[in-house]
C-alpha cells in the first residue's frame, strides 16, 4: 500500500477500496475484523489457519 501511494499517487476503484479497508482495520480494528474475515477477534485468534 505505501509503495502505491509512494509511486502511483492516483488510484483506481480496487485502489481506492484497498486504502478504505486499510483505514478501517487501522482507525476501527474491533469493528472491522468481522467485515472483513467474517468472524470475531477472538474467534481468529483462538482458531490459528494451519496449512
């Protein structure tokens, strides 16, 4: 993400949304989580993904 601010200083739609979830998880992480993995902090914490 920095190296697209950085370099590109325009941004398409995917880029625009990319830097708005990015900004949520910073700005709102207990909020954001379940938008974006579908499930609780707690949830992801206590169930680590084994490859």
């Amino acid at each position: 993400i920095q190296a697209m601010i950085y370099y590109q200083k325009s941004f398409d739609n995917t880029g625009i949304c990319m830097l708005q979830v990015a900004k949520s998880l910073l700005c709102r992480p207990q909020q954001s989580v379940p938008t974006v993995f579908g499930i609780s902090e707690s949830q992801l914490i206590s169930n680590p993904v084994i490859p």
